[in-house]
C-alpha cells in the first residue's frame, strides 16, 4: 500500500488507456543468493529467455549466455557483480522495458528469517490524509477507520487464495499480498497470482523488482514471536516457494506510477504467472492450495456494492507482517485523477504490506470474485482504495493466460 502526499488529488494528466506492456519473464535478474539491500496488446513482445536456475553453492550464480547478453545490452555485465551488489543497485542497474523481465530461480534465497524480515514496501513515505484535497471525479467522504480482524488460523481453511509476494528492491527486501485467481487458458489448473503493480515494477522512476516470489497461505499456523522465529520453512511456506516465470502490469503504471501520492494508482494492478522452486508432482498452484478466484472485470457500481472484504498481511506498525487480515466494508468512491478511473475505498486499518491484497465481493449468484486490490492509503491508516477492474486489467489479464496458454 502506497501512502498519498498532499498533491496528488490535484494532479490531471494520465491520459486515456493505451495498450499494456506485455512482460516476458516475472522479475529482474537476482545476482546472488544473499541479495540484501530490497491495454491489451497481447502481441507486443515475447518470452526473453526460459527460466534460469541459479547454483548458490558457492554464492555465484550461473546465468545463460543468451541472458548475460541480453542484459550486457543495457550496459550490466553480470560477471563484474560480487556479493552486496544490492547495496549498489542505482538508476542504472534497472532494467525497465517489457521485455527485459528476468527472474532465475534461486533455491533457498527466501529462507523462514529473510520472509521473516521483509519490509513493506511503502515505509515511512506519505502524509497524513488530511492534505487530501480537491475534488476531481467522484469522490466520496472519507470512511471511518474499520478495525482490521485477524484471519483465523489455518489460514488455508479460512483463506486458501491468500498469500504474499517478496521481493527485492533497492531499499531492501520487500513484501506484499497476493491472491490465487483462476486462468481461463487453464481451468482447475491455474499457476496465476494478482497484485499490485507497484509490488513488482517501480513505476516511472524505476524498474522490475528482482526475486519476486508467492508464498500462498504464509505462516498458515499464525505463529507469532519465538514461534515464528523458530519456524522451519516448511512451516512458513507450506504450500511451497512459487517464483514469477512471467508477468504483466499496466503501461499507465509503467509510465505514471509512483511511490507516494496516488499517480497512477487506477492502473496499479499485475499479474504474475508463476512456477515452484522445488518439483510439485506436476500439481499447479491452484490445484496445490486447492482454489482460485474468478475476477470480475464488470463489478457493479459502487452504490450497488453493500460489502467488500479486503484481505493482507499488514507489516507496517502497528503490525509486523506475519498474520492475516482482513477488513469488511461498504465501498465509496475516491478520484485520484479526472481523467482516470475512480477507485473503490473503505475503512481499514491495514498498513503497508498489505498491497496487492485482494478485494472480494460476492455477487447476484452468491459466489465471490476478485474486483479489485490494495493500491494506496494515508500514512496514518484508516482507510484503503483500490483500482476498479475494467479494459485495461482485463487486457493484463488475459495477455499472462495467453502467453502460457500452451503450457
């Protein structure tokens, strides 16, 4: 969850929706094992390379030639990097386009204490929503706080789509929520996950995120202090390790999105397809947590929707990421930009962290979908608001089905 600045409500631009950058692999290149540090063009662009698998015996990693080259391409010569690279990553070490998306799995690089230790992605950056001002669009009074509940224990059984993203960025390893949702190329089958796209690419003034993993039902006990701090892999993943093999965001996030303020957070949302670290029998994700959501890029207007359940894993104070949450509210509506869709919001005490977790709404058929995910908030929590699903996400959506539609 990004924190809004005072500005953002006056901001126009944004433009109309253009086509989506189709992404070829879910991630940039990690360069060693102890990394610290953190609308529809279906047809734009392809696979970059297969998925590379990194040897981190000796803390080195082997990279394809085919993949050495295509970064040498934007001036990074993998060979030259030692341990601690992360604490260099600068401007320069981004790789931004679509089809520059490189993500090797790395066995064992998420271990129990560096989950343990992500950050939220969205510390201490915003204002206080009080300099929220303006009135572009439609935008409702703001909600009053609703006091997020913890899931109850074993998270599987209580919310078996739900699970977090980690990640490294420049400011050190990172963490968000994510759903399982389903995959009309795939039907029972699906290896698909949604997010935020600020929990994978860093918007304007940046690039792909490295190492991103799901985690469906992390630390699925509830354990907390010296429980946790023990706890085995198996017990903090027992679902397994899923690694991005592929992914898309928007081009409007891609373009305008940005860590604090808002920009671009009506298109703030991604879609990664994703692999196991270890042999899974041949069993997808969804087959493997056993259910997935259908989305819905048609939700009702917001005075038609009496409830929406949002759910994540908070890590900013006064929580610390390790259990699940959730926030039950009737929507209002809240426009970042005039020019740009506007936004679900509810009251939710939910902090950082909790991005890219999923909105819930059950419809006419009494059968819940996904309509939309954790994008922004105020830096004193309270409230949440998410992109409304239409054309643009529809696009991503279907543009990471079909890229893997014959696998």
């Amino acid at each position: 969850m990004r924190s809004i600045r005072p500005s953002f409500a006056l901001r126009g631009g944004g433009g109309a929706p253009r086509a989506l950058a189709a992404v070829s692999l879910a991630s940039v290149l990690a360069l060693t094992a102890t990394a610290c540090g953190g609308s529809g063009d279906d047809n734009a662009g392809g696979p970059a390379s297969a998925s590379a698998t990194a040897d981190t015996g000796d803390g080195k990693i082997k990279i394809p030639d085919d993949i050495k080259n295509r970064l040498k391409e934007h001036g990074i010569d993998i060979d030259k990097w030692k341990h601690g690279a992360w604490k260099n990553w600068d401007k320069d070490d981004w790789l931004r386009e679509a089809n520059d998306f490189i993500n090797p799995i790395i066995k064992g690089l998420w271990d129990p204490n560096r989950m343990r230790d992500a950050n939220d992605p969205d510390k201490d950056k915003g204002v206080d929503d009080n300099d929220l001002s303006g009135d572009q669009g439609v935008t409702d009074p703001t909600p009053e706080p609703v006091q997020a509940k913890a899931v109850r224990p074993a998270y599987h059984a209580s919310a078996a789509t739900a699970g977090k993203v980690f990640f490294d960025s420049p400011e050190g390893t990172m963490v968000c929520s994510a759903t399982v949702v389903e995959d009309p190329a795939h039907p029972g089958k699906s290896n698909l996950v949604w997010t935020a796209g600020h929990c994978v690419h860093a918007g304007k003034r940046g690039g792909w995120y490295r190492n991103i993993a799901f985690v469906p039902s992390y630390n699925d006990k509830g354990l907390t202090g010296s429980a946790l701090a023990a706890a085995t892999r198996s017990e903090v993943a027992p679902y397994g390790v899923w690694w991005g093999d592929g992914a898309q965001t928007s081009q409007q996030w891609i373009d305008q999105g940005g860590e604090t303020g808002g920009d671009g957070a009506s298109y703030d949302y991604a879609v990664i397809h994703v692999t196991p670290e270890q042999g899974n029998g041949g069993k997808s994700l969804e087959e493997t947590v056993g259910s997935a959501l259908p989305v819905n890029f048609d939700a009702p207007a917001v005075p038609k929707v009496s409830s929406m359940t949002a759910t994540g894993y908070p890590a900013a104070k006064p929580y610390d990421g390790s259990l699940l949450y959730q926030c039950a509210d009737r929507p209002g509506r809240l426009s970042v930009d005039a020019s740009a869709p506007t936004m679900y919001r509810i009251g939710c005490t939910m902090t950082g962290g909790a991005s890219g977790g999923g909105w819930v709404e059950t419809g006419a058929d009494g059968k819940p979908a996904l309509v939309s995910n954790t994008s922004i908030g105020p830096v004193s929590s309270g409230w949440l608001a998410g992109p409304r699903f239409g054309s643009v996400a529809k696009g991503v959506y279907e543009a990471v089905s079909k890229k893997f539609a014959g696998e």
